[in-house]
C-alpha cells in the first residue's frame, strides 16, 4: 500500500523538480550541487590522479631496475629531467615524493571518502543530498584546485618538490638544500592547504549529514558499516588536518620569512645561516598528528566498504556488527595516540617511544578483531564472485599480511633497524596501499550502476582483479626481504654498495610485476570508460542488496528519491535469514511484513513488537502440530 | 539474433585491431623522419643522432604494438569465451558458472601463494644481514625471531582460511548461507586473545627498547669510547677524542673553511680531537656514539649493529652500544673477504643521498691502539695560522708526547 502512494506522489514531484531548475550544462556537470555528480566528479579526478602517480612510480621503478641503462625515450618526454636518458637523481626523488603525495592525499583521500561519503552517505542514510550541497561543491573544486597546482610544479624549472611526501625540514625549509625545495616546494605547500580546505569542507558536511539527516527509523545502529566508516574517518579527518595546515603554515613562514620554527644550527654548503632556535622534530610532531591518522582516513572507508560488499556477496550478515563499529570507533581514537611510531628513532625521548609503543600495539587489536569478523562474514555464506567481492577480499587478505608488519615496526626496538628501510615500504604499500586501493575499486565496481546507471563487464574485472592482486603481491613481497638485509628506501641506486648488487636482479624483477599490474589498469579503465557509455543497462538492484540506495530510481534525479524519502524498520545485513522469502530483506521492509523470518532479537529494544512475535510464533507452531 | 550480434561485433573488432596495428605501424614510421629533421635543421646532429632517435622510436613502438596485440589477444580470447557460452545456452546446456572458476582459482592462487612465500622466505630470507654484531643487537634479533614465529603463524592460518572459505563456500543456488549474525564467546575470544599477545610482545619490546637506549654507562664499567659522527650533504665527519678521551665543544657558527665542524678551540679538549677517514671501533667496547647534522636531517645507520639514529642539525643525538665481532671474525664467518660493516645516509637528505657511505672496521684493542695513534689531528697548521695560534713550535713537540701518551693509554688498559 505504503509503495503505492510513495509512486503516485513520486511522479508529481519528479515534474515540479523539472519546472523550477533548469539544468544547463555547466551546472550539471561542472559547478553541479547534487551529491551524486560531485562523486562522480571525486572518482574521475582521482582516477586521473592515481593514473598520473602510477606513471611516476613507473619511471622510478624502471630506474631501479636498470640504475646503468639509458633510456632515450626519457629524455624525449622529461627532457632535463633525464640528462641523457637516465633519470637525474634529483628528479628520481621528485617522482617518488610527488607518487607517495599523490597517491596519500589526491587517490586515496580525496578519491575514495570524496566519492564514496559523497555518494553514499546521503544514499544509504535516506537523504537528499549533503547538508550543505554548496560547500561540498566548493569541497570538490578545492581539490580540483590542489590537484592542477601540484601537478603544475613539473612544470618549473627546478622540478617539483622532492623532500619525501613527508617534507621534512630543514631538507623542505632550505631553498637551497635541493632543487625540488625552491618553487616545487612552494607549490606543494600551496596545493596541500588548498588540499586540507577541500578536506575541510567535505568533512564537516559528511559528519554533518550523517548526523542531521538521516531518514525515519534510521538510527546509528542501523546504518551500514559503510556509513560508520565514512562518518568516523570524516571526524579523523577534521580533527587532525587542521594540525597540518598549522605546520604547513610555520613551514611556509621559515622559507619566506625567515622564522626559525624548525631550523636551528644549520651551516648550508659551508655557509652558516642564521636560524636559532628550532627543531625539526616538532615539524614531525605536527606532521605525523595528521600523518598516523591519515592512514586511518585511507583506510577506514576501505574497511567499511569491503564490509559492506564482503556482507552483500557472501548472502550473510556482516558477523559482530556492533564489535565492528567498536573496533572502527577504538581504531579512530587511538589513532590519535600513536602518532610518535613514526619518530622513534629521530632523537625523539627514548622513553616517549616507549609510550607510543605500547599505544600502537594496543592499535592492533581492533584491527584484529575487524579480520576474525570478516572470515567469520565469509565462513559458511553462499559467496558470489562478483569483481567487487574479489576486490573486496583483495582488501583483506592485503590488509592481514601488511597489518602485521605493522607489529614488527611499531615495536621501537625493531624499529631501529628497520625504520626507512624497503621493510618499511613494503609495508604500508600492502596495508595502506593496495588494501585502501583494493577497497576503493570494489567500491567502484560495487556502486558502478549507482553511479552510471551501468553494469561493468565482469569478465574483465575478473582479468583485473588477479592481474593486480598477484601483481601486488610480486611487488611488495620481495621487498619485506631487501628491508630485512637494511636497503634503505629512497635511494636512486644501489650500486653504490657492493653488499646491495645483490638485489639488482629483485629490483628488476618487482619492475616487472610493477609494470603488469600497472598495464593492467587498462583492463580497467578500457571496462569504466566504455561502461559508462555503453554497458549494460543497469536494474534497480543488481546485487540483491539491503540497503537505501539500491530503492532509488536507477535514472538519476537530484533528491535521490522521487516522493517520500523512505522509512527504515531493520539493520541493513538481513541476508538469508531463515524462513524469509528471499535471501534478502530491504531495510524498508517492515518487520509486520516478514512475520515468518523475525527473530526475538528484532524486538531489543521494543517489548510490544516482542509480545506480537511471541504471539505469532506460538499460533504459528500451535498450527504447524496440528 | 544475440548470438549473430555477438559474431558480428567480433568481426568489427578484430577489423578494428587490424586497422590499429597497421596504423601504429604507419604512425612509428612517419614519426622517424619527422622527429629527426628538426635536430638535423638545428645542424647539430648527424646521422647517428637520427639513427639513435629511430631506433628509439621503433624500440617504444615495439613493446607498444605488442601490448596491443596482448590486448587483442585477450579480447579474443574473450569472444571465444562468450561465444562459446552462447552456444552452451543454445544447446540448453547450463551457462559457464564464473563463481566455481573463480574459487577454484582462489584456491589455485593459495596453493601458489604459500609455495612463493616459502621460496621467498628461504632464498630471500637468506640473502639478509647476518647476525647481529652488538650485544644489543643479539637482543633486537631475539625478539625479531619471537614476533616472526607468531606473526607468520597468524599470517599463514588466516590467508588458508580466506582462500579455502572462499573455496568452499563458494556460490550455490540449492543452498541459502548461515544466518549468524554474530557470537559473543567467540568475539571475545578473538579480542582478548590477539591482546594477550600483544602484551607480551608490549612488555618485551618495552624493556628492551628501555635497556638499549639507557645512557648511562653502568657502575663500575669502563667508560664509554666517545666517537662523533657529523653528517652533511653528502658524507660523514668522523672526530675521535684524543688522549683525555673527551670531545671537544662544538659551534656551528665557528665553522669555517679550514674547521668544517665548528669545533670550538677554546675548548682545552678540543685540542687533540683526531679526524678519520674510516670509523675504527674496538671490539667489546661500549662506544657512545655522537651524532650531529649539519644542514638537513640526516640518519646514522649501521644495520649489522642494528644501530639507526636520526642526525638533526640543532638536536645532537648519541648511540651507545657494544660492538662484539670483528671485522676480520665476520669475514670469516660469512666467508667473505670482502666483507665490511656499513655506516650510511637512511633519511632522505638530497640527491646524492643514495651515496653517503662510511666503513666501519671493529678491530682489536691493540689494532685500534695502533691505529689511533696515526690519525691526524683536526688542528692542522692551516687552522692555527686562522685561529691566530703559533704554528711551527708546537707541531713537533705534539707528535713524540700523543705517542707517549698512547703507550701510557695502552699501558692503563
């Protein structure tokens, strides 16, 4: 009945919609205000983005691999850049700076919780769009912004900046000390508040919609794991960048003002400067406060939307949703505390490290709790392969074997001979890397037809999913081992040290896994281009999912859902509960129309919904022995 | 009709391959000429310029036209695939079920998987650094080979289970998954357990981090050998104490073309600092290790001691530790002559950072008694004519009186 109504208002609202805007190209598609649209917008940019940082990673892996070979090739696309075809060592660390910028901030930031909270969070909380749909524009074109400045620094003289992605001074504050650190790094310090405000921006209205405007009946514990990922990596995101603008800023007064908020007892090539009085480590405190839960922030909506997928494909329940928002919400505030892993060794109090030790090991347990929650989703479930849910396992099984690495390195006393080794590298590329990247991409398969009303071809997700996967793990695995033997990161060749010839031959391998897995994302991009166009045709629910935004009309309109916004009765992971009709059951389904499948567990919090039950349960029985 | 369709648009795109590979071809070879003529009209290339240009050309377009011939392959390949799906359905058979492929090549990629972790780890793991050659170093290993047993067994144990549950479970229409929407005995198992754990390696990895970066040398030990390490782009200074066994002050601000490090002369100590080339430690000696920067952030690293410390210019940081083998002991054991145990740059400090290497030799008492005694001191004749001291008369007094003062230093010891 209640559908019906919904209908017959849905079509006289739909033709008022079209009366009062008329929607011009530009504000469509350029300065558009629907949520849907600015996802859209986050996703291609930060396609574009993870594309132009995989190249880099690219050139500098070629180097690695032949460090005594001449590619004349480079000379022609970089110019001075490769002096002779061979990379210039100042330029090597530009691309690996700019690559970990990248992929950190614009692919993995911005890309994944700009267009998964963008297109969800109203979607499956049953809104309408953002609280503040002008701002989320401004949030994306600030981005947009970050991205042109930081790529605009290849195009000045000295190349762009070249201090490591975490530019730590006096390296970054000394125009002098590399080429990179003069206009390269001026532009970076600009594109990363352009960065932080967009992020800003974003995370205030995704907080502020999931907590404002969610529909009837949707109360915190029935919104989807998604949602608590997006929610808490949004209040991560807000509470900790802010701390980074304020280093930015101290940073950019030390190069052009000539403060000391870092720089002290510096001599530059033989000539003493006048700096007094700082400390590079607190750039590094203030750095690594955003820095440690920025990984958080990567990594989280990865989380979320794996379990959502993971939840969805297996035809199961999540297994302990309540213990995996805890977990979420443990992760999110000792995220806050572990900060000083990064810094054991930089000369920081011994005893500090000791501190922040035990805090990053306590870190592991949430996270641990999260992995036994998901095998348990998987065990016994009736598990589709769908693209989505390969990626989705991709995340996991990612996230086990570079999540504990992780306890090797937050371990201060290991730490000291594996700090800034390949040891280090292999690790994050596994658990931030390619798990965040694996979780952004099952999204994409996932929510493709949400997006573009499109199905993907599955068959080529199939070839890109192993492709990547094994490609993956071909790259990172070896290097656990290079860290092992003390290769230390960030060095544009080993041949310098007659005891690091020995990985020449890995260093060329891993360039080639590096280069499969690279042309692999054509797969990809050839399957996401031609799709939106020319796919399938999608249905209103194609993977038999619960939650809201698989309710709402596959042809986009601004407003989600024509008539009334939806009402939630139940949690969203209702899969193959026994006794229902199908293995499925949307969350606006009433529980007065699924009688046979209640459990006494749906009524916790309702002692007359509970007395029904009881009394159609016992009827029902009474019927059943007769 | 599906099906015709089908055929027909495999047609189209093997005519479309065809046409992109002819015009790859056409494009590479117009692009020969056309990039070589310009360098030749700015007349400063020859013929082997243009030779090397179009080699160049002809070598990207090769692995480009290969690529492509990969992708035409593959969606062939993939025709094939459907086509041959399609036929299956017409013939009323059932259509490819990509769910028990897919888990079958989950569990294919598993059996993969453990053998290449097990070759890596047996033929990489091999190729690591050798045994520790520090006492705490024997330590930071100990607890390496404690957290590795238990992680790779968690590691192991959790990856079978994801791959075989996805094998075994894998999609079904007969059967309806377990509805378990969760266990508390078993969540709370799973959390204390890993907490557990952790605690232990907690506890463990605290007191040892705790016990190596004591500072204070211990009652009734010998004093700590004081060696300071300076780094600058791109190499390290190395500055020994002379016979009082004490460096002299540093000041950033005294540094100068013939005093490199600032060492501040009105210092009494300062006097008989020595300047190396290679960094001698003797063998089971606590040696203090000074560490400075000059201009950017620097990191001390010496992996077969597993001794790492960042070098901060304005934060002088130190390293105590006991080296335990020597030189001329780990070649042997390693059956390697050429053996050395490394000093080098592991923080990001500009573009010759891949380059900052130091040697560093553990000797014998003895051997480093002897070789102390030939190292030059930082107070060289040039630098007493610009601090204004007298040149010539203390010069040769210097030398007979350090030996002496070795020999006393032998002799004490």
């Amino acid at each position: 009945m209640s559908t019906l109504a919904v209908h017959d208002h849905g079509v006289v609202h739909h033709e008022e919609g079209h009366e009062h805007h008329h929607d011009t190209f530009i504000t469509k598609y350029i300065f558009s205000q629907d949520h849907k649209m600015i996802a859209k917008q986050f996703l291609i940019t930060g396609i574009t983005m993870a594309v132009i940082a995989m190249t880099l990673s690219i050139l500098f892996r070629i180097q690695l691999a032949y460090p005594d070979k001449a590619f004349p090739l480079l000379e022609t696309l970089l110019g001075r850049f490769a002096p002779g075809g061979r990379l210039d060592p100042n330029f090597y660390l530009s691309l690996v700076t700019i690559h970990g910028t990248i992929m950190v901030f614009f692919v993995l930031t911005a890309g994944l919780s700009g267009t998964f909270s963008n297109l969800l969070i109203p979607l499956q909380v049953g809104a309408r769009d953002m609280a503040s749909p002008f701002m989320n524009m401004l949030s994306y074109w600030f981005f947009f912004l970050a991205c042109v400045i930081m790529l605009s620094s290849f195009f000045v003289q000295k190349g762009p900046a070249s201090g490591g992605w975490t530019v730590y001074p006096p390296l970054s504050a000394l125009p002098k000390a590399m080429p990179g650190s003069e206009m390269g790094m001026t532009l970076w310090l600009a594109s990363m508040i352009c960065f932080v405000a967009s992020s800003l921006m974003g995370g205030i209205n995704y907080v502020s919609t999931v907590l404002n405007m969610r529909t009837k009946g949707m109360d915190l514990w029935k919104m989807p794991l998604t949602i608590w990922a997006f929610f808490l990596t949004a209040v991560l995101g807000v509470l900790s960048f802010p701390v980074l603008v304020a280093g930015v800023v101290l940073l950019i007064f030390d190069r052009s003002m000539g403060t000391s908020f870092y720089l002290s007892d510096i001599v530059l090539n033989g000539k003493v400067m006048p700096f007094e009085g700082g400390s590079p480590i607190l750039f590094e405190h203030l750095f690594w406060f955003l820095g440690h839960p920025e990984v958080y922030i990567v990594i989280m909506p990865a989380m979320g939307i794996s379990s959502e997928i993971m939840s969805v494909n297996s035809r199961k329940p999540i297994f302990g949703y309540h213990a995996m928002v805890y977990s979420l919400i443990g992760i999110t505030v000792l995220s806050f505390i572990v900060w000083g892993h990064h810094m054991f060794v930089t000369g920081m109090n011994p005893f500090l490290g000791g501190v922040f030790m035990i805090t990053t090991l306590i870190i592991a347990v949430p996270s641990a709790v999260k992995t036994f929650n998901w095998l348990a989703t998987l065990w016994r479930g009736n598990i589709r392969f769908k693209p989505a849910m390969l990626f989705a396992i991709g995340m996991v099984s990612f996230f086990i074997s570079g999540g504990l690495t992780g306890i090797f390195l937050g371990n201060a006393a290991l730490d000291i001979n594996l700090h800034d080794t390949y040891f280090v590298v292999a690790h994050f590329h596994l658990v931030m890397g390619s798990a965040a990247i694996f979780g952004m991409l099952a999204g994409v398969y996932h929510w493709f037809p949400k997006m573009f009303g499109r199905m993907m071809d599955e068959k080529l997700g199939f070839l890109h999913f192993w492709l990547t996967f094994i490609g993956a793990y071909l790259v990172f695995f070896p290097m656990h081992f290079m860290g092992l033997d003390g290769v230390p990161r960030r060095y544009y060749a080993f041949t310098e040290f007659e005891s690091m010839k020995q990985w020449l031959s890995v260093n060329t391998f891993i360039t080639w896994a590096a280069i499969m897995s690279a042309l692999a994302q054509v797969a990809f991009l050839y399957n996401f281009i031609t799709s939106i166009f020319w796919g399938k045709k999608a249905t209103q629910n194609p993977w038999e999912a619960n939650t809201l935004e698989w309710t709402t009309p596959v042809e986009h309109l601004h407003g989600n859902w024509p008539g009334e916004i939806p009402t939630v009765y139940r949690w969203p992971y209702d899969y193959s509960k026994p006794g229902a009709e199908h293995d499925y059951i949307l969350q606006t389904t009433p529980l007065s129309e699924t009688m046979s499948s209640n459990l006494p567990h749906d009524f916790e919090d309702n002692p007359i919904g509970l007395e029904e039950h009881t009394k159609w349960v016992n009827t029902h029985s009474n019927q059943e022995v007769k | 009709m599906g099906f015709k369709k089908f055929i027909k648009s495999k047609k189209i795109l093997s005519l479309l391959a065809v046409f992109m590979l002819t015009g790859t071809n056409l494009l590479m070879a117009q692009t020969n000429p056309g990039l070589a003529s310009p360098s030749q009209g700015a007349g400063n290339s020859t013929a082997a310029v243009a030779d090397d240009k179009s080699a160049m050309w002809t070598g990207a377009g090769y692995y480009v036209l290969l690529f492509l011939l990969l992708c035409v392959v593959i969606a062939i390949v993939g025709k094939i695939l459907k086509v041959y799906d399609l036929t299956r359905q017409i013939q009323g058979k059932k259509e490819l079920n990509w769910n028990n492929l897919m888990a079958a090549i989950c569990l294919v990629f598993l059996l993969f998987g453990l053998y290449g972790a097990y070759w890596s780890f047996t033929v990489q793991g091999s190729m690591t650094l050798p045994e520790a050659a520090s006492a705490h170093g024997v330590k930071i290993d100990e607890m390496f080979t404690v957290t590795t047993v238990i992680t790779m067994f968690v590691f192991f144990v959790t990856q079978i289970l994801l791959f075989t549950f996805l094998f075994r479970y894998k999609h079904s229409d007969k059967r309806r998954a377990f509805f378990l929407p969760h266990n508390n005995t078993i969540e709370k198992i799973w959390t204390i357990l890993p907490a557990m754990v952790l605690t232990i390696l907690v506890v463990f990895g605290f007191f040892t981090w705790q016990e190596i970066t004591n500072s204070a040398d211990a009652k009734g030990e010998r004093a700590s050998l004081n060696i300071e390490v300076t780094g600058h782009q791109f190499a390290w200074e190395l500055r020994y104490p002379g016979k009082d066994l004490k460096l002299g002050a540093v000041n950033y601000k005294l540094v100068t073309g013939s005093n490199l490090l600032g060492i501040d002369y009105k210092d009494r100590n300062s006097f008989d600092d020595l300047r190396a080339d290679t960094m001698y430690l003797p063998v089971n000696r606590s040696v203090r290790l000074n560490i400075r920067a000059q201009d950017v952030i620097h990191s001390c690293y010496m992996p077969h001691f597993r001794v790492q410390l960042n070098a901060v210019p304005g934060l002088p940081t130190f390293f105590k530790f006991t080296p335990t083998i020597t030189t001329a002991d780990m070649r042997n054991r390693l059956n390697n002559p050429d053996f050395e145990y490394l000093l080098y740059c592991n923080k990001i400090c500009g573009g010759i950072h891949y380059n900052m290497k130091k040697v560093v030799r553990v000797v014998t008492e003895a051997e480093y008694q002897q070789w102390i005694a030939k190292q030059k001191p930082y107070l060289t004749d040039a630098l007493r004519k610009d601090l204004g001291m007298p040149v010539a008369a203390p010069a040769p007094a210097a030398t007979p009186k350090d030996t002496t003062a070795n020999k006393r230093l032998a002799l004490n010891n």
